[in-house]
C-alpha cells in the first residue's frame, strides 16, 4: 500500500512532462509552419510567371475539357490566396488566371463560337519538398476566394 502512494506522484510528474514536451513541440511545429508559410509566399510571388507557364504545360496534357487546346494562361492581379489541407497539412495557393483555348482541328468543338472566349478560373499549386508545383487542377468560374469557400471542407485559409 505504501508502494502505491509513492507512486501517485511519480505518475503525476510523468504526465505533466509528457503534457510539457507536447505543448512545446506543438508550439515548435506551430512556429515551424508559420515560417514555412510565409518563405513559400515570397517564392510564389517571385516565380509566379513560371509556374504559370509550367501550370498551362501540365494542365494541357490532361486532355481536358475534351476537344480543346490550352493555348494560353494568364495570371491576373494578386492576391492569391493560401489553405492548407485539412487531412494532410499541405500548402496550396490558389490564383486567378485568364484561360484560352482552341479547338482541336477535326474535334466536336471546331465549330463552336464560344471556343475563343478567354475563361476566368482559379490555378491550383502546391507547395512541395521546398518548393511550388501545380497537378494541373483548375476550378472554372470561380475565384480564388469562392474556390476557398467551395473547398470549406477540406481546405483550411492561412493568414
């Protein structure tokens, strides 16, 4: 019995260390992100006219929308807007861009007046491994700002 009340304190010094070490390494991971974050918003400001011609290279390989050719993506005025994802804690910027397309010779869509007209959407890029890269993904018709709010569920803004 005697045992046991000795070691009651033992216990409670144990948890509250344990307690300690987690609220400082969170605070470490906290200040570690918030580091990152703002190191990567510098390089998308300052590489943005690149990674908008790698955005329209990767994202005319998809084949999509089916009978057009990404001939052109513009990048229109900041600000872009920053989220992380809610599950696996990545960063994303999401940009306003001007799009045009072509119809492919032959294709569905060659006739088709509307083909020439220059398309608002938001560019998706990532922040991987140190530095921005996109998937190619794109949300038609929407703004960075309504892209944010449509994703609500799985994108989280940064400040």
């Amino acid at each position: 019995m005697l045992l046991l009340w000795l070691a009651y304190p033992l216990i409670l010094i144990a948890v509250a260390a344990a307690v300690w070490w987690w609220v400082r390494r969170g605070a470490a991971l906290d200040r570690r992100s918030g580091r990152e974050a703002a190191a990567a918003r510098d390089d998308f400001a300052r590489n943005l006219p690149m990674l908008a011609d790698r955005f329209l290279g990767v994202a005319s390989r998809s084949g999509k929308p089916r009978g057009l050719r990404w001939v052109g993506c513009q990048p229109q005025a900041p600000p872009t807007l920053f989220a992380r994802d809610a599950k696996t804690g990545e960063l994303y910027a999401l940009h306003a861009v001007e799009i045009r397309f072509e119809a492919v010779e032959g294709g569905d869509m060659e006739e088709v007046e509307a083909v020439g007209n220059v398309r608002a959407a938001t560019a998706v890029f990532v922040w991987r491994g140190g530095r921005w890269d996109t998937d190619g993904r794109v949300v038609f018709n929407l703004d960075p700002a309504e892209t944010l709010q449509r994703f609500a569920a799985t994108l989280t803004p940064c400040p």
